[in-house]
C-alpha cells in the first residue's frame, strides 16, 4: 500500500492495485522458447566438441596423470565391486564413493585407458555448459547472454581441464551448479504462487502471507546438494549457503506481495520446509551414495564394528560403521596441513585464488616429439583464462554494489554461490590447499561477468546507438577471451610445444 501525505491533510492509504503487484511477482517470460533451446543445444554440442577432443591424451606412459592416479584405480575397484573401493592403498580413500561410481561407466564403456577416465568427465563438463546457459538465460531474460554464458565456460581454462581429467571436482561442479539452477526456477515458481494469492486477493489472511505448497525445484535442489556432498563433503557449504538464500528469497518475495510480516512469515511458514528440502533431502541422498557399500562384505571399514570399534547395540552396525569411516576422513583432512619441511610445489592459498595466481602444473614431459621442432615438451597446466579471472576482483566488487546498492537478488545469488566455494577455505588456512578447489567457482565467476555484460549491453528499451556500442564492446572482449583460450590451448591439453613456447606461455612468474 501507499501513503499520500499532503500538508494540512490528513494521511490517505491507497491500496496498491492487485494487478501491479502480481505482475511484479509474476513478470511475463521474455524470449522465444524454441530459439533459446536451439541456441542451448548449439552451444552445448559446441562445448562437448572442445571437451572430448582427444580426451585419452595425454596419459603417463599409458598410465594416469596427477591426482587421476588416487581415483582411476578407486574408480576401477568401484567398477570390480559394483559401486564401493575395498582397498584403502595408502589410506587415501578420503571422499564418498558417487564420483568413482560416475567415472566407472566410462570404464565399462572404453576401458581402462584415457578415454574410460575421463569420458565421465567431459560428459559432465558439457552439462555444465548446458545448465550455465539456461540459468544465464533466467538470470537475464536474453538469448544472447545465456549463449554468451556458455561460450565463456567453454573457454575456462579451468573448467576445459578438469573436464578432461579423472578426478572429482568438475562432478561437484556440475551438482552445484544444478541446484542453484533449481532454486533459480524455484524462486520463480513461489513467486507465481504468491502472484496467484494477490490475484485472488487471499494474500493477507495471515500476516505472514500464505503456505506456497510443495516446491519441487527445491526438492530438486535438495536432491543435487545432496549429491555434491556425495562428491566431496565441501558440498557442504553450499547447503548453509543456498539455504540462508532460499529463506531470504522468500521473505523478499512476500514482501513484493504486500504480505504484512514478510520476514517473520518467511522465517515461520520458509525455514522449516527448507530444512526438509535443503537439509534432510541432502542428507538421504548422501546417504544412498553408500548402498553398495552398505551391501558389501569387503567394503573399507565395512565392518569394524566388534573389532576396532566397541559395538553399541540400539545402533544398526552399518552406521556405527560408516560413522567410523567419516572420522577417519575428517581426520585425514584435518591433519592435511602445510609441512615446513615438505611443502608441495604447486600449493596455494585461497586468496590468490579470485585471478588464478599459483595454476598448477597436471603434467609435463620433455620427451615427446611431434612439435616440429629438436626438443619438444608436453604441458598441462590448470590455470583460469586470464581475460576472465583477473577480472574477478571489479566484477566482485560490482555485483556487491549492486546487491547492496540496487538490491539486485541476481546478483546476490551469484555471488553467495561463488562465495561459498571460497570463504570457507580462509577458516584453515594451515590446511594443504590446491587450485583446482576452485572448479565450482569457476561457472559462477561465469554469471557474475554476464551479468555485468548485460548492463553494458544496455537494455532493450535503449536507443540504438547505445546498444550497438553495448554490442561492440561486448563482442570484443567474448572475442579477447576466446581468443585467449586458444593461445593457452596447448598446455589446457598437453600438446607438444617447444620450450620457447612454454617460456612464453608462463605471463606471471607465480605460473613457474
């Protein structure tokens, strides 16, 4: 409602028209349905191009490269067993088994070699691309950002390598980048609800505004997170994260729908479905990941209990067992911590992390020929595209403001996304830390530049000149990134180079 006061009168209440704010809540979709999917799937089958192209190479002397040595046999046993490792070499099997269990079908369809490494892998890296789009197209209303979107995941160098490696962070990637798009559409969704309330004029029998029913994307929400977590247990963070967002979506949107109290409504009739789809939900889906090892007799740790640990009759030995597991991981983890004397050449810290300051060096062989040259060496390094990560600081800076500023929840949502993938790391900062932890940053990193993209591509509503100018220097800074990416393709993807050439690739001197 409005308050007009005039001087000498008394105040006048003018109910707002019901019309306006459901059209607040509900605006009309923008775009064309079927030029947006098609733009969706040629982005995509673009990006999948990028992301198998010779996905079997490079390998170590027919053996696999990096961390991929940890989880390509872990993945192998999954395949032998039928979904949980029963060899803890080394004690390193330190994350819950759902990654392996994806990367085994691409051992059963190709093999133990490259190809059956990673082909799960890329798989995931290309829906990556996919979802990227959609969620961009939401986020802006607009084809040509959400295509743009995709392009510019296409060319992350950290996202094109972890997408060609046997390892589990691009599968975290792809689950949290999915829930967010779930609660993308679930915010959308609650909001025509609530349009509908305003419509039928039912929004204020309570003051805290009406039950919106079962939100299924939320559901769906739940159900990815509780995914991430079967990949790695940081997935953690995006629960507390997407559901502190999800809450205050709400309250946002009963707000936009005159409900009385938004925030206390939010809190009474949001939180506790919230903590059903974004906290239990997680929590059974995590645990599901571990069916086949509940079912097996080999399992690691399977069966502890009677033995290392003291049986507790009122509780099932499967989950006595499993506890027990979890604190050996959380132990691992915990005592995983920079050694003075024995510190690993490619550590980082998380604060060079934002602009891609210490990459690190995957593979690297002076022995390779095939460059045209005497000497030729073969490189992967994971390093973030430079045209788009030394940017991340102003376009972090702008999402802030206009979070803060214009309260933009677009922004707001990217940004809470990307911070949940970094902030948490500066709690340890004595923990053993690696670039590659960023790989579900990096498609956020994505939507915040597309979103400042959009406000230089200037609304629609603008006069031509302002959105041909938009246009041109959009195009050419997509065209400098894209351009950067090929300069950086032979050591995204190990080909052989000279050594003048790797100098020249090496911009910073923390790349060396």
């Amino acid at each position: 409602m409005t308050v007009l006061v005039q001087p000498g009168v008394a105040p006048v209440v003018v109910e707002e028209p019901r019309t306006d704010r459901a059209a607040t809540l509900d605006p009309p979709p923008s775009g064309d349905r079927m030029r947006g999917w098609l733009m969706t799937i040629v982005v995509t089958l673009v990006g999948a191009v990028v992301r198998f192209w010779n996905v079997g190479y490079p390998t170590d002397k027919g053996t696999p490269i990096f961390d991929e040595k940890h989880y390509v046999p872990q993945t192998a046993q999954v395949l032998r067993n039928g979904g949980y490792e029963d060899n803890p070499g080394y004690e390193l099997i330190v994350h819950p088994p759902l990654a392996k269990q994806l990367m085994a079908i691409g051992q059963e369809l190709f093999g133990y070699d490259g190809i059956g490494w990673r082909f799960a892998s890329a798989l995931a890296g290309a829906i990556t691309i996919l979802l990227i789009v959609r969620i961009a197209r939401r986020l802006t209303r607009s084809d040509l950002l959400g295509a743009l979107a995709g392009v510019l995941l296409i060319a992350d160098g950290v996202s094109h390598v972890q997408s060609r490696m046997g390892m589990l962070d691009i599968f975290l990637a792809l689950f949290v980048v999915a829930a967010f798009g779930c609660l993308v559409v679930d915010r959308e969704q609650m909001r025509e609800r609530l349009a509908v309330a305003v419509r039928e004029g039912f929004i204020n029998n309570s003051a805290f505004g009406p039950w919106i029913g079962f939100r299924w994307w939320r559901f769906g929400a739940g159900v990815m997170l509780g995914a991430a977590c079967g990949i790695k247990w940081s997935g953690i963070w995006y629960i507390a994260a997407f559901g502190l967002l999800t809450v205050v979506w709400s309250a946002l949107a009963r707000r936009a729908a005159g409900v009385e109290e938004p925030w206390l409504g939010a809190l009474a009739k949001d939180v506790l479905p919230s903590l059903g789809g974004l906290v239990a939900v997680p929590v059974l889906v995590y645990v599901a990941t571990w069916f086949p090892w509940m079912a097996s007799e080999t399992g690691i740790d399977r069966h502890v209990v009677g033995g290392k640990v003291k049986d507790i009759s009122y509780i099932p030995d499967v989950l006595q067992s499993l506890w027990y597991n979890a604190k050996n991981v959380y132990k691992f983890h915990v005592e995983l911590v920079t050694s003075e004397t024995n510190r690993h050449p490619w550590e980082s810290k998380p604060w060079t992390w934002p602009m891609g300051l210490r990459p690190m060096l995957y593979y690297y062989d002076n022995s390779v020929t095939g460059c045209g040259a005497a000497s030729c060496l073969g490189a992967i390094m994971l390093i973030g595209t430079p045209a788009m990560w030394w940017l991340a600081f102003p376009v972090i800076g702008w999402a802030i403001f206009r979070t803060i500023g214009r309260m933009d929840w677009r922004y707001a949502g990217v940004l809470v996304a990307y911070a949940a993938g970094l902030l948490p790391w500066f709690l340890n900062l004595d923990r053993q830390m690696y670039f590659f932890y960023v790989t579900p940053m990096a498609p956020f990193l994505v939507l915040l530049i597309v979103l400042a993209l959009g406000e230089i591509l200037g609304r629609k509503t603008a006069g031509s000149e302002r959105r041909g100018t938009g246009l041109l220097v959009v195009a050419l800074y997509v065209g400098i990134v894209v351009a950067n990416f090929v300069w950086l393709w032979p050591i995204l993807n190990g080909n052989p180079i000279t050594p003048e050439m790797w100098q020249q690739q090496l911009w910073l001197p923390s790349w060396r």
